[in-house]
C-alpha cells in the first residue's frame, strides 16, 4: 500500500504510517515514483473549495493523473466520487465530481466510480454540518432544501464497497451508485441525529427565500467547517441523492448498516474519544476521529490543558495522581468540589459519597468519587471519565513523560458538550477551573517530591 501526500509529516501520528510505503508529492506535479509497480490506483482526491479556479484544477489534476497511470501500467482506478443525476440542475459540487470521473474513464484503464451521498462518519464535511448546526441550535430556520431527499451511507459501508472494488477478480468498469438502505430528507436525519445524540427536539422553520448562498453564510457562522467548504457543500443539498438502480448491490452486495444504526456508531466512536486499541467491536474504528482528519471534525471538544514540569520520576509522580480522591481529596479548592459533589447528589448523581476502593491503589474500572477510571497505564497515563450529571461527556486525564531533567505532566481536562446547554455550562463553570486546576496540579507536584 502506498500513499501520494503533500506533507508526510502530518502523517507522523497516524496509527498506520508503518504499515505503508510514503511518497511525498502533488497531483499537479511527477507521479511516477507514486505509480511504479502499481496495479490499482484509489483516487480519493478532492479539491472543492480550494481557490475560485478549484473546478478546473480537479479536471486537470484528474487528467494529469490518468495520463501517469496509463504510462505506469496501472490495470485499474478506484474513484470515490458524488451521487446526483446529470442534468441542469446539478451543483457545481456534483458536476465537479462527474466531470473527475468522466476524466478519469476517458482512457484505457477500467475505473470503477463510486458515487455516494452523505456519507456518516467523523470527519465527513457533511455529516459534521449535521452534527454542529443540530447540537447548538435548538430551533431553526430553514430553507427549502431540508425537505430533498437523500440515501446517506455508513462510512463503514464505503470502506466495505472501496475494499471488494480493489479486491474484486475483473475489473467493475462503470458508475456504482452507493447509498445505505434508508432514504431520508435532511430534516428526518436531523431529527434522528437529535434522537440519537440524546437531544430535545429540534423544532425547524421552513422560510423559502433563505437560498443555499444564505444558508452557506449560517452554516459558516454557527459551526466549524470552514465557509469555502460549506458553501458548495451546501449548493448541493437541493439535488436529490438517491440510489437509482440496483448495479451496486448486484456486483457487491448491499449495504450493512442502516442509518440509525451508523449515526449511533458515529456518536459512539467520537463520544468516548476512544483509541483504537480499547474499542470493544470493530465496527466502531470507521466512525472515530483520526489525527488525519481536520481539526473541525469530531464534534465539539472544550479544553482546560496545564503543563508542568517536576524534578521526580514519572513513577512518583504517578503515584500522586493515583491517590487523589476518596479521603485525601484533591488539594486547593477543595470546598469547591465538595459544592459539586452536593449539587450532583441533589441531581441524582453519585457525588463524593462513593469515595475509593482503595486509599492508594487503582485498577482500570475503579471508581474515584463521582469519576471512573476509564484508561490506566502506569506510570505514563491516567484518565478518568466523570459519572457526574452533565450536559455532555467530561474526562480529567494526566500524561506523564520523563525528560532528562525529571518529569513533564500534561493535565487536560476535557468536556464534549450536549446541545446548546452544554455549551452554556462549560463556559459558566470556566472560572472556576482557575481556582481548581492550577491548585490541583500544584498539589500533585507536591506530593511527587515529597516522596
């Protein structure tokens, strides 16, 4: 396996990057070290929004990347490309997407193009426009285009379908339509993504003079994918996406997921913010985030990061963070959690009453006052999940890491908002962190060298 890339270094942290052959370069410059000895190129390149001259650029870039393959003997192209029928009405999007794959199939190599609506899964543009205008906003106003019709698809299924496309014994030349089994508006899968998030309902206005420029301008505003991206993205939702025939399913079988099911995936793989070597089933690597994936993907993470640096061992160290809680408690600004604690017993949480197993020792599972311990790895890493009522997903975590002068902790807190109040939280409660983890961090440095 390997891949072409602008900047390997991006790369650095990529569970994989062992696993495959690196080759730095361009789509608009030499490729034939990327294509030697290649049987099946996988163009899974797009451009959209990168400059007013993008359209253009992807055609040429497409033709320049046949023409190389062509030259290197590939025997076959994969290409992921948009779903939408040819006509007038086709966005600039959906018709870039087409005229790739028309560019790509012009020569003499088989390509087997895969068209796909929305796809769900972290890091998918569309999906993550979802997720941020459905967590913040609890009532909107919407234009005509929430009521097109779409067959969006678990991004497990696309892997699935790009797998048997490399894999299959002759070559599928043609378009495959790929959608999963439900064909759904955009406003039933917000009102799904609000069901499965947990969220109240989401009321939505119909205004029909809010065009797709306007919305792109919202879109912008209220969530984090960048307004070049959203606004062709946007263009696009008033073309219907949906699967017309039945060639796809013949040649590689139906889709596996329905869309509930890839939506509870989605917010299950990013919700626990889980590596991949804890999950408990497989099915749910595709949907979490990657250190590739943009830094907008993923859903909202809200952050209190401290760094400190001690002149004790990473083990005594350790040792100190192991031991707060329960009877010991946590240093300054402890009447602080003490008020927390009361307010989330009142709530009907579990407070401070339930305290520790044990006064020094800590096991994967323990629980540590209204926290658990989700990931223990002694002596570099520690992290708790709170159990706390919350309007959303909290975790306190230390990284430890020794240098040549002693030790560096990393104490993050992490908090993953629930709708529109669990944004409203976070920033009431931030100047009380403060007063809470600076004294904590303090307090296990102290310990450390003590001991």
């Amino acid at each position: 396996m390997r891949c072409l890339v602008r900047t390997p270094a991006k790369l650095a942290d990529a569970a994989w990057r062992g696993d495959v052959d690196i080759v730095r370069g361009s789509l608009n410059g030499p490729l034939e070290a990327a294509m030697a000895d290649v049987d099946v190129a996988v163009y899974l390149v797009h451009g959209i929004g990168e400059g007013p001259d993008w359209v253009a650029r992807e055609t040429s870039d497409a033709e320049h990347f046949r023409r190389t393959a062509e030259a290197a003997g590939v025997q076959r192209i994969v290409y992921l490309g948009g779903m939408g029928a040819d006509d007038a009405q086709l966005s600039v999007h959906l018709a870039s997407r087409h005229a790739v794959g028309r560019t790509l199939a012009s020569g003499t190599i088989p390509v087997t193009e895969l068209r796909a609506a929305i796809i769900i899964g972290s890091g998918s543009a569309s999906f993550e426009m979802l997720r941020y205008l459905v967590e913040v906003l609890p009532v909107m106003v919407t234009p005509k285009w929430v009521t097109t019709r779409s067959q969006p698809i678990a991004i497990s299924d696309v892997l699935d379908y790009l797998v048997k496309a490399i894999e299959s014994p002759t070559a599928n030349d043609g378009i495959f339509e790929i959608g999963g089994p439900d064909v759904v508006s955009y406003a039933e899968m917000m009102a799904m993504y609000a069901t499965e998030a947990g969220l109240k309902r989401r009321r939505l206005i119909p205004v029909p003079f809010l065009t797709p420029r306007l919305s792109s301008h919202w879109v912008g505003l209220v969530t984090p994918v960048p307004a070049s991206l959203a606004r062709p993205l946007v263009d696009s939702l008033v073309n219907e996406v949906v699967v017309r025939n039945q060639r796809t399913t013949d040649a590689f079988g139906p889709p596996k997921k329905t869309l509930e099911e890839a939506m509870r995936l989605a917010l299950g793989g990013t919700s626990r913010d889980e590596v991949p070597t804890s999950f408990t089933g497989a099915d749910l690597q595709p949907f979490r985030s990657y250190t590739t994936d943009p830094t907008w993907s993923g859903g909202t993470v809200l952050r209190d990061v401290r760094v400190v640096h001690t002149l004790a061992s990473p083990e005594e160290a350790f040792a100190a963070i192991a031991s707060l809680g329960g009877a010991k408690g946590w240093h300054r600004g402890e009447w602080l959690w003490r008020v927390r604690g009361y307010f989330d017993l009142v709530w009907g949480g579990p407070g401070l009453r339930r305290g520790r197993r044990h006064p020094l020792e800590l096991r994967q599972g323990d629980h540590v006052d209204f926290w658990r311990v989700e990931q223990l790895e002694r002596p570099n890493h520690l992290k708790l999940h709170a159990e706390m009522v919350l309007p959303g997903e909290a975790w306190l975590e230390w990284t430890i890491t020794a240098s040549t002068t002693g030790t560096t902790i990393t104490q993050s807190a992490l908090f993953k908002p629930r709708g529109l109040l669990g944004r409203v939280y976070w920033f009431a409660v931030a100047p009380f962190h403060f007063l809470v983890f600076p004294g904590l961090l303090d307090g296990i440095v102290t310990d450390a060298e003590r001991a």
